[in-house]
C-alpha cells in the first residue's frame, strides 16, 4: 500500500471519527451550545482544554522554532506553560463562580457596562481572529503535505472539515471532538519521537534521549548538534544568542495572554463546580506536558537528522547530490514536500550538489570562496513542515506518517473549533442578544451563532492564505493582543474595585497601542509580503511584535486605575457582586446568575 493511500486511511477514519461525535453530541439549546450544559467531567475538561490548547503552534511549528534557533525559543514552552498555572490560581474558578458563559459577559456585568461588554468583544474577535489565522495556516501546511496538494488548496479543504463538525456541534460537540483529537494528536507526537530518540540514542523517552549520546558518533548528542551546526556557521543550538530582556518581556506576554485567552476561559464554563474548574487546570497541564516535555527533543533531534541528510559524509565531505535526491528512496520526503511550495533548492553553481549553510557567516563564505559555492542552496525551507516531515526524514514505517498526518490536523483543527466557538458566541451571545437583540429566542440565538461562526471561518481561511509569519509567530501575536487587552480586565473585575470607566479606558489603551505597535512593527496590512515573515526594526528598543503585549498589559493597568481613581466609585451591589466572587467557598455546586 502507497503512502498516500495509508494518510488517506488515517486521515479519513479521524474525520469520521470527529464529525460522528459532532453529531452525536450536537447541542439542542445555547447551554449547550456555548457551556456543553455545564456538565463536564474536570478530567475529560482538562483533556479537551489540553486539545484545545495544543494547536497547530504546538504540535505543527513549535518544535520547528525550537529546532532553528536552539535554546531561545524554549520561551514558547515556559510562556505557555507559565500561563496554565495563572489560570489555574487567578482565574478560572472565579469565573466560574461567576457563571456566566463568555468572558465579555463577565466583563459587561461585572464593570456594570454594555460600552466595556463591547469593547471585551471587539478585544475578544481581534485576538481570535489573529489566533486562528495560526490555525488555519497550519492546517492548510497539513493538508497540502498528506492529500499531496497545494497550500492553498489544503487551507480550503482544512476549512470545509471545521464547518462540518463545528458548526452544528458547539461547546458540547466541539468538547468530545477534543477529546478524541487529542488522544490522535498526543500519539501522533511522542510515536514517531520514541522511534526517533531509539535510533539516535538508544533511549526510548524523548526527554531523555536529548541529554544522552549519539550513538553514531559517540558523542552527547547536543554537544554534537552544537558541532555540526557550528561548521556550517550557524550559531551553536545550546547558545544564548538573543536579547535577555526580549526574551523574559516576551516569555510574560505569553503567559498573560494565555490567560487571557476568551477560546481557553471558556472551557471551564462548562464543568458543574468551581473546584472543577481547578481541576480541569490542573489535568489540562498534566496533558499538555506530554507533548512540551517531548518538543526539545523533536526539535533537536530533527534539526540532527535533516543537516545529515544534506551532508551526508559530515560537513568536511561532500554534500548531497542532485542525482540522490533523485533516485534516492530516504530523499522522497523532500520530493512530496516540494510539491507544496514550501520546500525548495537549486544548484546555482551547477556542480550537482546542493550546499546547505550559512551564507552570511565569514568563515562559510570563504569557504565558498574556496569551493566555488554560490550561496545557500537550499532557498526555501519553512520551518512549519518540520515535524510533519520528520518521521519521513528518519524513514520511520508508512503507518507512522499516516499517524502524524492525522495528528497535525487534530491540533489544528481542535484549537481552530474552538476559536470559531469563540467567536460565535461573542457575536451571538455578546453583540446580537447582549447588545442589539436581547429578546431573540433561543432557536434564534443558536441560528445566529451558528452563522456567525461560518462567516468566521470564511474570514479565517481567507487570512490564513496570507499569514503574518510561521504558525506559531502568528499565534504569538493573538496572546500579545490578549494579554494587552483582556487579561488586565479579567484581572482587575477580580481582585480590584476598578469602575466602568477605568476598564473601558484602560481595554482600548492597550488594544490600540498593542494594535498599532504590530502593525507597524510587522508591515502586514500596510506593505504585504506573502514571501517573507521578517520583522522591521523594533520601534521601542528592542521590543518586538510577539513581546509587546506585556508593555501593553502595563499601559491598560495604569490607565484603568489612573481612570478609575479620578471617577466615581464602583456602586455598592458591585462592590458586593466582587466580594462574593473572591470570597473561597462555593466548592459545591456554582449557581448561575
């Protein structure tokens, strides 16, 4: 059986899987709909939440960041990490508590306002949108590697999948659809890196298998990654190379806006008790452990297998040839992957070879002086493809790519339904009943969300044809919004006695601000570049787009308490409302207001 016929049968059966759920499980009411009737068990929340999390940045190009630049995108780990233990403590059973079913909903009531439950909306659909970009991107990479098509053509089909299963489904299908994507995703990950790890190191755990030794060389397999990288003049893996400040204001923008994030809040409006929703926190982070602690592992190993590939006699040999790529059966990976546009190379020298290296460093380029090389010839190579790749780099059996095809479009497919539920439920739940309509019926109310959310999806793909840079930046950029907007909001309606006025002001400060930083720093939507994802200098020192949400974070506290102290207190019920959310009873049942 071929290989694309085994990805058919993996990828099928998944989609099967997923949208029989969908219809099982189809919501009948808005409580369903938006809450899955609030009667999710913690575990199976925590393992949806965990799918729900692990998007295609997770699964898809984390680990490709990790693997090209080394010990500096660890931020993405510590960042997302960092942020499940924030709403473990400071959010999620509060708002619980608080029972309501979106977080704008809990932002109008709580700062007594329809102006800050708008302005929450419009925070909510900016975020989102720029999140599922991510997603689609990822699912469009997916799908163009598996079914052998296009990018573009692998986004449509990506999109036409998430309309079926979650449209119809809501909150309670989109809940045991998770579920099942991530026992498919979380496989598809630490399979084909147990195999990996054993031929590279002998040791079957990933995580350790990254400290041990190559067993080809003998050597500590970092200390040879660090080795072989460095002769071709990139920096060495293990090397802090970057910016410490950037890095630490980068690893807070995560984490806040992890917390912030109104797709991952909403999971746990749908457990029946606010101890739950600890719970649900707690195994949401025992579940996406298992991937964060195998990703270094990936992306290091990966990075190992493909610099050998190019240069297969070491990097003081020959580099492989034209004609081996060709005839070769361990290069069919990168024939298949050219196919999709975000692979390729070129003998500029015409010498039958093709060089891979670092152009720009002294040493090579007097090397190639030497050798009569003409520059990097491998001119495309997007770090998306990594992991989707790797099991084919290592010639892994046919049946554990056909897994990791499934895997790939788990994450992005779980993760893009639940922002899509996001969305559709702050403009049906939000705008259309909380703001234009409050007398729609609840059939009506469901109707409404259910178009909102295939005109999101339609908006989604559409962006995501011309992403902002690889999955995982775009999605860093959706958590600087939310951590500049959102999080400061949910923060102060908890633990603060901020009025109206100063969650208003201090929302649209740091949404604007963090807007027009992005914006300009990124080029995106003023000077349009599908070809390269390269970011103009940074316009405040050297923070950058994917960091700026903390210093926005920043600017929307201090507005809102400048605000708040120079207005009228918050009323006297509110005052109280607030009180009795902090206060740490309510381990039984939540009542919902």
């Amino acid at each position: 059986m071929d290989q694309f016929t085994i990805n058919l049968l993996f990828v099928g059966a998944s989609f099967a899987l997923y949208i029989g759920i969908a219809i099982w499980a189809r919501a009948g009411s808005t409580s369903e709909f938006y809450a899955a009737g609030r009667g999710v068990h913690p575990v199976t929340n925590g393992m949806a939440t965990a799918a729900d999390w692990m998007s295609a940045a997770s699964f898809i190009s984390m680990a490709g960041l990790i693997a090209f630049t080394g010990y500096d995108n660890s931020t993405f780990l510590m960042g997302w990490t960092g942020g499940y233990v924030l709403l473990a403590l400071l959010l999620a059973p509060y708002l619980r508590k608080f029972g309501k079913y979106t977080v704008s909903e809990f932002i109008g009531d709580r700062f007594y306002s329809p102006t800050a439950r708008l302005v929450a909306v419009i925070s909510l659909l900016v975020a989102s949108i720029t999140y599922v970009i991510g997603q689609m991107t990822g699912v469009g990479v997916a799908f163009g590697r598996f079914l052998e098509v296009s990018n573009e053509v692998g986004l449509l089909i990506g999109a036409v999948v998430v309309f079926a299963y979650a449209v119809f489904g809501g909150m309670k299908g989109v809940t045991y659809t998770q579920v099942a994507q991530y026992v498919v995703l979380i496989m598809a990950y630490t399979i084909p890196a147990v195999f990996i790890s054993l031929q590279l190191t002998g040791n079957p755990i990933p995580g350790l298998g990254l400290f041990g030794t190559d067993l080809e060389s003998g050597l500590p397999l970092l200390q040879k990654l660090d080795q072989i990288v460095a002769e071709l003049g990139f920096r060495e893996y293990t090397m802090h190379h970057g910016d410490t400040f950037n890095m630490v204001l980068f690893t807070l923008s995560l984490m806040i806006g992890t917390a912030g994030l109104p797709h991952v809040i909403m999971r746990f409006f749908t457990v029946p008790r606010v101890a739950d929703a600890r719970w649900s926190a707690g195994w949401a982070l025992v579940f996406i452990a298992l991937l964060y602690l195998t990703a270094p592992a990936v992306g290091a190993m990966a990075r190992l297998n493909i610099t050998e590939q190019f240069w297969p006699n070491g990097t003081s040999g020959e580099a492989v040839s034209v004609e081996q790529i060709a005839t070769d059966p361990a290069y069919d990976w990168m024939q298949t992957w050219q196919q999709t546009g975000l692979l390729g190379w070129e003998d500029k020298n015409g010498d039958g070879r093709i060089q891979y290296y670092n152009d720009a460093s002294p040493a090579m380029q007097e090397r190639a002086a030497t050798e009569g090389w003409e520059g990097n010839e491998l001119t495309n190579f997007n770090q998306d493809i990594l992991v989707l790749a790797n099991p084919e780099i290592a010639n892994l059996p046919g049946w554990v790519i056909g897994l990791v095809a499934a895997g790939g479009l788990a994450a992005a497919l779980s993760t893009a339904a639940g922002l899509l539920l996001a969305i559709s439920s702050a403009v049906s739940h939000d705008l259309i009943k909380g703001q234009w309509n409050p007398g729609i019926s609840e059939k009506g109310e469901l109707l409404s969300a259910r178009i909102a959310m295939a005109v999101a999806i339609v908006v989604a793909t559409y962006l995501g044809l011309n992403p902002p840079g690889f999955a995982a930046q775009t999605v860093a950029l959706a958590f600087g919004l939310a951590a500049a907007s959102i999080f400061p909001a949910l923060m102060m309606g908890i633990f603060t006695k901020v009025n109206n006025y100063g969650a208003v002001a201090g929302m649209l400060a740091g949404l604007i601000v963090t807007v027009i930083y992005i914006f300009l720093h990124k080029g995106w939507f003023f000077i349009p570049d599908t070809n390269s994802f390269t970011d103009a200098d940074p316009l405040l020192g050297t923070i950058k787009s994917t960091s700026f949400g903390a210093v926005g974070a920043l600017i929307n506290f201090a507005v809102a308490f400048t605000v708040s102290k120079m207005t009228a207190a918050i009323p006297q019920e509110i005052e109280e409302l607030v009180e009795s959310v902090r206060v740490p009873r309510g381990a039984g049942v939540a009542q919902d207001h």
